[in-house]
C-alpha cells in the first residue's frame, strides 16, 4: 500500500506556518494532519475554522483534519466548507457515528474513523466498508510529545487482519509518540499513513521530512 506522511502542524511555529508547511511539501509529505480540539471531548484547545480556511489554497497538501470535538456531526459542514479533504471523528464522541459518517459524505469529503487507545478496535467492525480512513490513536488524545503505547501494534494488526478479511484496502493511519526509531515497526505491523508532529516540527524539518520518506522506502 502507499504509504503517506502526514505532519501534524499541532507541533509547528506558527509564527513562520505557512513556510514550515512548504517545507513539508517541497520534501515529499502528501498529508497535512490538523487537529481540532474542543477542551471538552479532550482537555485542550487549539485551533479551528479560520485557521484551516486561510490554509485552503494555500498548499497542495491532503487536509487531514482530526476532530477531537463533541458530536461533530454539528460542524461537518463548516470543516467540508473550510477545506478538509478528510474528515476524521472520534467512535467516542459521536452519538451517531454512521449519521456523522452519511453528512461527511454528503459533503463530498473523505470519512475517517478513529478510536482512543482505550478502545477496542472490535467497535470498527460494523463499520469497514463505511470509512476511507481508520486512525488509531497511539496516545491518548489532546497533547502533542507523548510517548508511543505500545499495545498499539497489536491493535494495527487486528484491524489489517480485519480489513484483509473483508478484501478491502483501507488506509490505516496512526497518530502519536511516531519517531523515526519506531515508525519501521507501525508501517510493519500494517499502518500506510503516519502522523508525526514533534519528530517533524522540532528541529530541521526538511531533514526529519526526508528521514521519514526513507525509512518509507525502506520498510
Ligand atoms: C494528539 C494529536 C496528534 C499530535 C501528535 O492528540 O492528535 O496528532 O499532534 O504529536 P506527536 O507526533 O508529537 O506525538
Ligand atoms: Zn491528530
């Protein structure tokens, strides 16, 4: 399967946004992971719909928006508006997930599904054919700079075992604690789709861009 880069600007300076993200592009990155948080489905917040609309146009990276916010169902629109190509919704935070899965295609945006570390990837099963995406999140949720848990590759293997079952190719992308040191063993054990903020964002992002898409090559 391809396997895609996707930097998570939750990491970047926003000072100089615009130039770290042409720095990822010019480098190879296809995605471009922005995480919504609302300070209630996770205790943070951070950045929203102005921010993704003013990046709209603005770079020829895949807009890979992750909701961490409470029934998104309530906002699908106004990310599809703003420019999300994938749209990303917690199976926690939504009282009707396949609702929420129906109003982002409606939009004519890429659906995606994804579960806390807590969370069995068993939950995924009615929903195979009903998302272009699964992320499984490899931290837990709201903060940038945590350490990678490790049952995760267990769950990244299920879920490929999964979907191989069904016959169908789904992306798997993961999100949280990915470093170089460990990004071999995640695409391994059946990931395509790779976040990484603090290993991109903190230090020469052209060179940790590069180091990524080799070990792609390599993996
Ligand atoms: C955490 C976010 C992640 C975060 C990953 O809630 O969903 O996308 O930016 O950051 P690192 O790669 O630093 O773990
Ligand atoms: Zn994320």
């Amino acid at each position: 399967m391809k396997r895609i880069l996707s930097p998570s600007i939750l990491a970047a300076d926003f000072k100089v946004l615009g130039e770290q993200i042409r720095t990822c592009q010019e480098n190879g990155a296809e995605y471009l992971h922005f995480d919504v948080m609302d300070g209630m489905f996770v205790p943070s917040i951070s950045f929203g719909l102005p921010v993704l609309e003013s990046l709209k146009g603005a770079t020829n990276l895949t807009l890979d928006v992750h909701l961490m916010i409470v029934e998104p169902i309530r906002y699908v629109e106004e990310f599809a508006r703003a420019g999300a190509d994938i749209l990303t919704v917690h199976y926690e935070a939504c009282k009707d997930l396949q609702a929420t899965l129906d109003a982002i295609h409606a939009c004519g945006v890429k659906a995606g599904i994804v579960i806390n570390p807590a969370t069995d990837v068993e939950v995924l099963r009615p929903y195979l054919h009903q998302a272009e995406m699964f992320l499984l999140m490899s931290v837990e949720p709201g903060f940038g700079g945590q350490a990678f848990i490790p049952h995760s590759f267990d769950k990244i293997r299920t879920l490929r075992e999964m979907l191989n079952v069904q016959g169908v190719e789904t992306d798997i992308e993961v999100d949280g604690g990915i470093c170089h040191a460990n990004v071999k063993a995640v695409l391994d054990a059946g990931a395509n789709v790779i976040v990484s903020g603090s290993t991109i964002f903190h230090g020469d992002i052209a060179k940790n861009v590069t180091g990524y898409l080799e070990l792609f090559r390599e993996a």
